[in-house]
C-alpha cells in the first residue's frame, strides 16, 4: 500500500460502519467501502447496493473540518506546519462533541470509552491557537474536538466544572455576536422556545457567549442539510414543505411546530443566517431513534450586527434564510401564533440594555439604537398576528363557515 495511504474504520460509537482510506498528503477520503452497518452511515450519504457515494462521503468528510473561512484559520494553520484543516481531523480521529462519528485506524481495537470527548479530557492546545494565544512546542496536543468544530466565528471547547462547554467570539468592531446570543436566550426564556442557554463571558476585554453541549455521549445533532439530502425535493414543493417532509418520514416529532417558534425568534431578531446548518433535530446514536427537534442554537448573526448606526431600524433590510429572502415572506410559513405571548416580551429592550451594559465595543448610541429596532421588530410581529387574526375574522363574518375553514387550512398547508 502506498506509504500515502493509511487504512481506518469509519465508526459509530463502537459500531464498525465502513472501510475507509484516507489519502494522508490532503486528509481527503480515498475509498471508502465495504459497508459493515449500512443503517449508521451519517444521515444523506446515499448507499447503494452496499456502495457508499465517495463524493457525498468525502464532502461529508470534508464538512467535519474547520471551514477555510474560520476567522484566523490561516494563521493557526502556519503555526501548527499543517496545510489543510482536513488532516487536523485526522489527528483527533474525527471526534466531535455534536456526534458520535470516528475513524479507528484499523487493527488497533481502540474502544469508544477510551477516546471519545465526552468522557475523556482534552486538550486545549488547538483552541489557544485558535484564539491566536500558545506557542507551538513539542509537546502540543491535537487531541481536540476543535478540529470538528464547525462555522466562521473563532471558537473553542473547554471542560468547565465537569461541563463541555463551547465559546465562541464575534465579529467587526461592534464584535456583537455574543450579545445578540444572550438576547436570543433571554427572548426565548420568555417566550419558552426550546433553545441552548448562552451566557456571556470576558476573556481580555473581549465578549464571548458562552453555551454548554446540548449534545451527550447518547446522542447526535443531524443538521438540517443533512436531512434534506435523504431525499431529492420535487421541484413543485417548496424548501420548507420539503423539510417538514424529511421530519415526517424520519419520525421527528414536533418539526411543525419548532419551525413555527424559529421563524418568530428570526423574524424578532432579525436573523441573517439561519442557514441549514445552523438547525437540525437529535437522534440516539445506538438505536438511530430521533428524539425530536434540536433546541435553538447559533442566533448570534442578527441584530444588523455589521450594520453601521444610521442602518439599525426595524424596517432594515437584512438577508433572511432558509426558507425566504425575506422575513415579511418567510413569517407568513408560520401556522399557528396561539402559542405566541407578546406580553412577556415586555421590557425585553431594557433586558438587552443591560445585557450590552457598559460594553467596550457597543457605545451608548449603538446600543439606543439597538433597543429601538428591537421594540420596533416586535411591534410589527404584533401588528403581522393582528392582521392574520382580523383576516379570519372578517372571513368568519361571511357566515361562510366553509370558507372559513378552507382559509384557516390554507394558513396552515401555505407553502
Ligand atoms: N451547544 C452546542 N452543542 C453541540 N454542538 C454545538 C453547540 N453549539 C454549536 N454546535 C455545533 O457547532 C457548530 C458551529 O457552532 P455555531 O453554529 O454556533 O458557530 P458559528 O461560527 O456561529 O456558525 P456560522 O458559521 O453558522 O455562523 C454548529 O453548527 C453545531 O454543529
Ligand atoms: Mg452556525
């Protein structure tokens, strides 16, 4: 075998799942295959007839790395002397701390209990790198579930009392990220959306947020994308019909419903990247069970976070994702508000007030602003339900209870 090469297992937990090969000059998969256990291949790479899809497989692979557009990815990687942060992956067998997927080079018998990051300590080298501190020496570790970690805001895991615990930075000069993910939080407290509690930290004067895993050594996140790519989208249904489709077929409960909490916190804060990675739902990893939605998580690019101060109101024009370009569009997919409680939200601008308190990247006028557009996003969210609402009700005054009841179905079938 060329010295190039270097054979492993793909591995669920302690479930052999496939060969695979892994060209170790790039850190790409070179052949995968054959299939042990073709039921725990990750969710949307297609197998067929026992064949796994390398392409699928190897973006998969891929897609476990460090995006190249990690902030100060370039510079950690010349630190460390590694081209590519595909090979960082194979250092830390492709353990993660949002599933239960590693490779096991092959022949070694090496156990889950003994490597996997939810139990065992890891070490922080990858991250102090990652936030530009620590100096590369012999003795540096790669054993980090940093090499998995996903998304462009620098970020790092660390063991607190016991607790894996993931933070995360911002971005620009108003580096607000972290604050608008308390908020999120705060809102979603309020408004009791499942969600991931962020809290806020410092760390040489610089905001962080600050989140445990929600994920434990039982189960996974299967992202949104992933699901989608199980089967292919009719080209007459829509993007959102599509995913409550995908949830439907897997038996995810609650998809519906979750979607409709998520579309109101988005539409609040002004969310620019609920993109389809930054969603998904949770499965048991041994008995591929789902257990439902995933809580809300990664709400920090909102708020017109790079916006400059003249640009902040609610009636901004900001990029809306995933299933709309914009939010106006995208809040009519919601079917049900009932559960939608507009009077705890009072006083949520005076919380976000305190929230950014006497902070060295937001000034007083930003932070006004930010209040402002806040208190006016909710406004309009109330005045969208009250129209909605008085729709139906002028319907009803038809005296047409047929018609009624088609409108109120159509609201809730609308694509
Ligand atoms: N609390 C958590 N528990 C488990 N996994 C998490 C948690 N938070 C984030 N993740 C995983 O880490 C990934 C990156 O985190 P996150 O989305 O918060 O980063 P980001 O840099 O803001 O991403 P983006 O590029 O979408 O802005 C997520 O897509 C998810 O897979
Ligand atoms: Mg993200």
């Amino acid at each position: 075998m060329a010295d190039w090469l270097k054979k492993y297992m793909l591995m669920h937990k302690n479930i052999p799942v496939a060969d695979i090969e892994l060209d170790t000059v790039s850190g790409a998969v070179f052949s995968v295959g054959p299939v042990w256990e073709a039921a725990h291949v990750p969710v949307g790479i297609p197998v067929k007839s026992g064949t796994v899809d390398r392409k699928a497989f190897n973006e998969w692979w891929r897609g476990r790395s460090i995006p190249a557009s990690r902030m100060g990815i370039r510079e950690a990687l010349m630190e460390l002397k590694i081209s590519d942060t595909c090979l960082l992956l194979e250092k830390s067998l492709g353990l993660s701390l949002s599933d239960q997927y590693w490779i096991r080079p092959a022949g070694s018998g090496l156990l889950w209990e003994k490597v996997n990051f939810f139990q065992n300590p890891f070490s922080e080298d990858v991250g102090n790198i990652l936030f530009g501190k620590g100096e590369v020496s012999e003795a540096v570790s790669l054993m980090s579930p940093d090499n998995t970690s996903d998304g462009w805001l620098k970020k790092k895991w660390k063991i607190i009392e016991g607790k894996r615990c993931l933070i995360k930075g911002g971005s620009g000069a108003a580096w607000q990220e972290p604050y608008n993910e308390v908020l999120a939080s705060r809102i979603m407290d309020r408004l009791r959306i499942s969600h991931v509690s962020y809290a806020l930290i410092t760390e040489e004067d610089y905001p962080y947020s600050l989140c445990e895993d929600f994920i434990t050594e039982d189960t996974e996140l299967i992202s949104a994308w992933h699901l989608l790519q199980t089967s292919k989208k009719p080209n007459h249904v829509s993007l959102y019909r599509h995913y409550l489709d995908c949830c439907n077929k897997f038996g995810i409960r609650g998809a519906e419903c979750a979607v409709n909490r998520m579309l109101v916190l988005d539409f609040i804060i002004a969310n620019e990247d609920r993109h389809l990675n930054n969603f998904g739902a949770v499965r048991r990893a041994d008995t591929l069970e789902f257990l439902g939605m995933a809580p809300i998580y990664d709400s920090g690019t909102s708020l017109w976070f790079d916006k400059p101060l003249p640009m902040i109101h609610a009636k901004a024009n900001v990029i809306c994702k995933p299933f709309k370009n914009s939010h106006t569009e995208q809040i009519k997919l919601v079917t049900d508000f009932s559960w939608l409680d507009f009077s705890a939200l009072k006083g949520i601008d005076e919380e976000f007030r305190e929230i950014i308190g006497d902070s060295l990247f937001i000034d007083g006028a930003r932070c006004s602003a930010l209040c402002r557009a806040l208190s006016g996003r909710i406004e309009m969210l109330e005045e969208i339900v009250r129209k909605g609402k008085s729709r139906i009700f002028v319907d009803s005054t038809k005296n047409d209870v047929a018609e009624n009841i088609a409108y109120s179905g159509s609201l809730k079938h609308r694509k």
